[in-house]
C-alpha cells in the first residue's frame, strides 16, 4: 500500500473516529435538553391539576379515592389532559396512588426517578409526588417526531461533516504526498545513472530539506564522477609514460641499439621506483579509505622528531633559495603516533608548501600543546588559495588545473592525521599565503611503557 493511500485511510478513520464520538456526545445532550424542555414544559401546564390534588388531600388527608375525582361524571377529562396531558400520582416513597391513562400505571419508580418528580406539599409536609409523561420517557407522537427530528440533524450533519472532512482530506493527501512522487521520479533518475536533472525542491519544510539534501548528493556524485574520470585519465597518463620509457629502454636495449650498461639500467629503475611510488600512494588511500592502514604508533620524542624534519627541510629548502623556520618550545610532552606516517604527514605538508611559495617566501614548522593535544602546524608567505579550492583540497584526486601530481598526496595526509586519533585542516588567503595545521593525541603511560 502506498504512503498516499496510508494517509488518507489513517485520516480516514480518525474522521470516523471523531465523528462518531461527535455523534453520539451531541445526540445524548441534545435530546437531554429537549427531553428537559418537554418535560418542564409539562410541569409548568399541571399547575391546574396539582392544585386540584393539594386541595384533596388537604381534605381527605389521604389519597383513597383520588380516582373518583377524576373520573367523575363532572370531571372532564379532555380538560384535565388539556392542562398537561397524561401524569402519575404517587406517594413520597413512590406507591403509585393514580395513573391518568392505563399506559402511565406501572411499577413503582426507581430512586433516581422520585428525585425528579414535582412535589405535592400540604401544610409544609411533602405528601406526594406527581410525574409527567416525559418524566416517565413517555411522549406525544408530536414530542416524539421533534426528538427523532433532533437525531436525524445530528446524523445528517455528521454524514456532510464526513464527506466535507473527506474531500478535504484527499486534497491535503495528495498536497502532501504529490512532492514525495516527485522525489521518487528524480531518485529513480539518480539510480538509473541520469545526474543532469536537478531535484525538485520545495518549501522550508522537511521534504524541502529533503529535496536540497538529495539534490547536493546529486552534485556530489557529478563531482564524485568527474573526479573519477579525471582520476583514470591521470593514473593512465602517470602509468603510460614510465611504462612506455621502461619499454623503449628495454627494447632499446634487446635490439643492441643501447648498451645495457649501468647509466641505461639506473634508468630503467628511476621509472619503476616512480610507478612504485604512484602504486603505494593508491594503496595507502584504499587502505585508508577502509580503515585497515596499519600503524606502528608508540611514544615518540615529538621535539627530536621535528628537529630531524628540520634539519633535512633547511637542506631542500635553502636548494630552493627559499626560507625555513622551526618554531618549537623547549620542551614538548610526547605523542602517541607512528614514526615513519608522522614523517610523511609532516613531508607531504612541507612538499606542498614547497610547490606554493616563490622564491625568498618563508615556510614554517611550528609545535605547541593545545587543549590537550600536540597542535603542528606547516605556515608559509606563498600564493595562498581560494576558499573554494581550501574546500576541497583534501579530497580525494583533487587538483588545480595545470598541477602535477594525482592530488593524493593531502588526501593520504588526512587520512593518516585521521587514523592517529587526529584532525587536520587548511586556511589560507590568495596572495598572503596558507598554514596546515593539525593535531595529535598525547602518549599516555601505558603508551611509554
């Protein structure tokens, strides 16, 4: 069964539900106030009869023979039904004295019913009790076509209430589901491969916010897809070139046309080491990617550590006629990290910095203890970049037009920063340059030991 369908038959019979509770509530009040009506109405036309009973009694001083008075050949009848219509006399505790017409004699009246019939009192003491046809649930055939009148209005407006309600129920159905259809369609075009069609959004809503969300799913797998096949077309282009030198080397080689010797064969072994290289960096992102990247982490000197990465960054960057700084307290608690990841964290973001600064620009390493955690940092004067390029800059094969490379290299560093318990991000502004900051747990007892 469809959600439209659900909706309207759980509307449905909540509609049912109500109205029938409606129904029953309103009919009860409503023909309790008209029974009510009916009967005071009654009571206040026996003033003339209870009269002529208070005046017997206070004769007779009892209710023997009360029937000779209304059935005496000067009594009129149609007289006294005129003046409130059939009644039944009884005494205080309900004995049945006199009953006006055969239909009106019955058994004594309950206790609830004494409570409600019109007092005959005589000298201050209460000798009687008189009920009027309405009081015993007995009416006119008049009475009786105003109550029936009563209910059917009430049904009547209960069946318009439902179809009303109904009708409106279908429309609001259809209002609220019709988006979900159209997300169905743009979902389905998603699945089929089809990502030019934007999903159609909405309102503010939560189907409005569920539209936006598919729709940026959307364009991420458009991205997702370029990316992919921008990937394939790098990794061929990285593997076609040293596979086609190693080959016409090798065959080069084989034909006699160059000597085997050792200049050729160092060659040869440059290209593999850099097909190598291209193969443990796409090997490292599938293992992060799947979180089994192995790490040997241990307690590690982090102020030693980053020395070292000094003392060999002075030597690049100095060949590159650029300037290096190390910014480290005196002393820094250790960390719990794996050396050679940590060195290659701090490589990548110090490779990085070399391909963005000019000549005479500063990079700086820096370390300090924040909240906890050895917070590092790779700071450079270089070109800096822009905020949407920040944005993307550690996904995956992501990379400026006209650049080297794959783009793994920040990738793979976020990854190992994350694997180690870590968090790593960028900022940088165009022409000011960019600081790569990121932290890492501290080595805890156990660890050292």
């Amino acid at each position: 069964m469809s959600i439209r369908y659900k909706l309207f038959l759980g509307l449905a019979i909540a509609v049912l539900a109500s109205l029938a509770a409606v129904y029953v509530v309103a009919t009860h009040f409503l023909l309790s106030d008209a029974k009510g009506f009916i009967a005071s109405e009654h009571a206040t036309q026996m003033d003339g009869i209870k009269s002529q009973l208070i005046s017997y009694y206070s004769e007779h001083s009892t209710w023997d023979g009360i029937e000779t008075i209304f059935s005496s050949p000067g009594q009129n009848r149609g007289g006294m039904h005129g003046q409130g219509g059939a009644f039944l006399l009884t005494d205080p505790e309900g004995t049945v004295k006199y009953a006006s017409s055969p239909g009106m004699n019955r058994p004594s009246p309950s206790p609830r019913l004494l409570s409600e019939g019109i007092p005959i009192v005589v000298a201050g003491n209460k000798v009687g009790l008189l009920f009027t046809a309405p009081l015993l649930g007995e009416f006119t055939d008049v009475e009786t076509r105003l109550l029936s009148s009563v209910r059917r209005t009430v049904a009547y407006a209960a069946v318009i209430s439902l179809v009303v309600a109904l009708l409106i129920g279908i429309a609001l159905v259809r209002l609220i589901t019709a988006p979900f259809v159209r997300l169905i369609s743009a979902t389905q075009a998603i699945s089929a491969g089809d990502l030019t069609r934007p999903v159609p959004g909405g309102g503010t809503d939560e189907i409005g916010r569920l539209a936006r969300v598919l729709d940026e799913l959307r364009v991420g797998l458009v991205r997702s897809e370029e990316v992919r096949k921008r990937m394939l077309a790098d990794v061929a282009h990285e593997l076609r070139n040293p596979l086609a030198v190693v080959k016409a080397k090798v065959e080069a080689m084989l034909d006699k046309i160059q000597p085997a010797d050792e200049e050729n064969l160092l060659k040869v072994n440059e290209r593999l080491e850099h097909l190598e290289g291209l193969i443990d960096e796409l090997q490292d992102i599938a293992l992060a990617e799947a979180d089994e990247l192995p790490l040997d982490r241990r307690s590690l000197d982090i102020n030693e550590f980053l020395n070292a990465v000094g003392d060999d960054a002075r030597t690049l960057f100095s060949g590159e006629s650029k300037e290096f700084h190390l910014d480290l307290p005196p002393i820094l608690p250790a960390v719990y990290a794996d050396p050679r990841r940590l060195h290659q964290i701090v490589w990548n973001l110090l490779s990085n910095a070399i391909r963005h600064t000019r000549p005479e620009d500063a990079v700086t390493l820096r370390a300090e203890v924040s909240d906890g955690k050895i917070l590092i940092q790779v700071s450079d004067t270089g070109e800096g970049m822009s905020d949407d390029i920040a944005a993307h800059v550690f996904d995956r094969f992501y990379k400026e037009k006209g650049s080297k490379g794959l783009g793994l290299g920040l990738a793979i560093t976020r990854a190992l920063v994350e694997a180690h318990g870590g968090r790593i991000w960028v900022e940088s502004a165009i022409s000011k340059g960019t600081t790569f900051s990121f932290t890492l747990p501290l080595a805890q007892p156990d660890h050292r030991s």
